[in-house]
C-alpha cells in the first residue's frame, strides 16, 4: 500500500526512530515502526485485519479515519489517501479497495 504523511514534521517523526523514540518511548517507537511497515507491505486495507492489534474506524467528528494500537495510549490516525475515497453502498468505507493511505498523526483519542 502507498503510505504518505500529512507534513513534513509527521513524516520525520515517523521515520525517524531516534526522534519517534524520545516522543513515544522505546516500545511505542518500535511499535510505530513495526505499524508503518504492515501498512507498507499489505495490498489493501482488508489485509491489515490479518496483523495483530486493531486496526479500526473511528466515529463521530472522526469518520472516516481509521485507528491502529500502538503502545498505550497511543493510536497510528490514517485516512484513506484514494481518490475518490472508496465507499461501500452503505456509506461505509469499502477497506478491499483502500491502496493508499495518508498518516495525519500519533495520538491518544481517548485522552
């Protein structure tokens, strides 16, 4: 899958452990590493369902962006980067035909 990042400073943080690891600790880093990696090599977003953790949608104010575990309290935020952004009859997004996402932050969403 195509991964890109909302801006620059998100992309440095992502890729870079040293700086990831000072913001997120050593696991939460390594977690984020291990998270951008499955999202790299999977052909679709349906695929993520086969890694473990939990990859899954959010509500409210936050439809339509999807959320993966890291390490406690903190959440990998994506949305779909294709366009038009593929949705299912229902409205729903249609994981089978998302390629592309765009990585728009590191955050506790429940915080």
């Amino acid at each position: 899958m195509n991964v890109t990042f909302k801006n620059k400073n998100l992309d440095e943080i992502c890729n870079d452990f040293k700086l990831s690891q000072k913001m997120y600790g050593k696991v939460g880093a390594k977690r984020l590493q291990q998270r951008l990696q499955e999202l790299r090599i999977v052909n679709n977003l349906a695929e993520m369902r086969n890694f473990p953790g939990r990859c899954h949608e959010l509500k409210g104010n936050l439809a339509m962006v999807l959320s993966l575990d890291l390490n406690h309290p903190f959440r990998l935020l994506f949305k779909s980067a294709n366009d038009p952004i593929p949705c299912k009859e229902d409205g729903g997004l249609d994981w089978t035909a998302v390629t592309a996402v765009e990585i728009i932050g590191v955050e506790d969403t429940h915080g």
